[in-house]
C-alpha cells in the first residue's frame, strides 16, 4: 500500500477554487489547468456535495478524458459512518490530486470533517498535490463557509448562515456563482461579521488558482475581494434582525483572468501578461 502521509520538506500543492459551472466542451480553461498539475496520474473526483451524484462522474470523466487525464477514481460517501473506519483510504493512493463538484457545501463538511478522508485530502495537500473544488466545493475550501444568505438584494441583519468548512483556505469566506446570483450583500454581510477574513466571490467559469500567499484569476469571468480591515463604521451588532447592513470604508477590488492578489499584503498583484 502507497503511503498517502506528506513527504518530508514538500511544499504545500496548490488549491483550485472554482465559482460553479465550468465549460466542459470548449477551451476547458480551468479543467485544462487541472490535467496540467495532474499530469496523466489519477484524479479523485469527489461528488460527496451532492444528493444526488448520478451523472457528475461520467461529465467529468468525458471531459477530462479529452485532455489526458484518464485515471479518474469516484468518491462518495452515503453515510458518515462509511467513512470512519478508514476503508476508503484506498482510493486517495498515488493520487495527485482531488476535485471537490457542486451540490451542498454542508454536505461535505459534515460528512468528512474529523474522519480518514479528510486526513488523507491534507496528506495529498501538504505533499504537493492539488486540491480543486467547484460551487459547493468551492465554499467548504475555507476556515467559514457561507451556507445560506439572500442573494440579488442588500444585506439584511440576520439573514446569513455560516459553518466552518475545511480550512484550507485561512482567514478567507469563499463565495460562489457571485455575480450571476447577485451575491455581493451576502459576502458583505459575511466579511462584517469577521472583517480580518477577506471575503472572495467567484464567478461562474472562473477560478483562483492558489500558490503559496498569492493567488491568480482563471476564466470567462471576475472574482471580487471584499476588503474589511479598514472599516471605520458597521451597525452589524447593533442593528436589528432584518435592518439593511451599514458599513463604511470597505476596500473592494475586482480581478479578471490574469490578474493576482497577495493574500498576505492584501493587494491586487498586476497581470501575468504585464
């Protein structure tokens, strides 16, 4: 058996995190960046977010298959139990990387959170491997994940469900098909709450790619980072339940395909191609 534990002086491997639906037949731009870090070796592909799983492998297998990685393992888990006594260790064996799809971020926490699986998605992480995740795979990448809030709408007081994720992603709130549903109130709503987290939504066919401190835009579309460290008012405790959210000095910034952020300075990095 393939030892899944870290090698000894590796860097941690990089995190895709994904806003939501993909492109699966064109350019393929984020999955294609996926099979450039897998590099042929095999793939998990972990449907655990979701109800209902039917049909994610094969989309996924048929897409990745075109762009040479055909070594894709399926991972799911039914029950919480299944995973405890460490049966399903076999699956992360020589694996370079595991994609995390959509469904129900909380899915994922609380069906792996504490168990072998998880350890093993740190060992594979800490030894270089990728860690990627899309929609709600993108959600449970951080230390808090927003699980439910008004989207389309200004953010009302109370209107806002958290749970802690996988915390693979410190200090950051992850949130997903951003500007499609509308999601700035909710991330702002959220960085409020805790404003030494920076808040990043992520659109849909866009990523951030994450090495080290810094992180660089993928895709179609725009991630925003939502800046609190120099809030100067917020009626966040004060307010009551359903008030509109008041809140003054917030930083924000907007990325397209290109662009990078320091995680540790806090500010946009200039495009690769400048």
């Amino acid at each position: 058996m393939t030892d899944i534990g870290p090698e000894s002086g590796t860097e941690p491997g990089p995190l895709l995190i994904i806003g939501g639906r993909e492109d699966k037949t064109g350019d393929r731009v984020i999955l294609r960046a996926i099979a450039e870090r897998v590099q042929g070796r095999k793939l998990v592909l972990a449907t655990v977010a979701s109800r209902a799983p039917e049909g994610y492998f094969d989309a996924y297998e048929a897409a990745f298959a075109e762009l040479g990685v055909t070594e894709i393992v399926e991972l799911y888990v039914h029950e919480r139990g299944d995973t405890l006594g460490g049966q399903m260790n076999h699956l992360f064996e020589d694996a370079a990387g595991i994609f995390f799809t959509g469904g129900d971020q909380l899915r994922i926490s609380s069906q792996i959170a504490g168990t072998p699986i998880e350890a093993a998605v740190r060992a594979i992480h800490a030894r270089g491997g990728l860690i990627a995740g899309t929609s709600a795979g993108a959600a449970a990448m951080s230390d808090t994940m927003l699980v439910r809030g008004s989207g389309s709408v200004s953010h009302r007081i109370g209107d806002l469900h958290m749970a802690p994720g996988l915390g693979l992603m410190p200090h950051i709130i992850i949130d997903q098909h951003f500007a499609e549903r509308g999601r700035i109130g909710r991330l702002l709503g959220a960085v409020a709450q805790n404003p030494r987290v920076l808040g990043v939504g992520v659109d849909e066919d866009t990523a951030i790619l994450v090495t080290g401190a810094t992180f660089r835009v993928l895709g179609s579309g725009a991630v925003t980072v939502v800046d609190g460290s120099g809030v100067t008012h917020s009626n966040i405790a004060e307010a009551r339940p359903e008030r509109t959210l008041s809140m003054h000095d917030v930083r924000l910034h907007v990325l397209a395909t290109g662009d990078g952020f320091d995680l540790a300075l806090r500010r946009p990095l200039h495009r690769a191609d400048d």
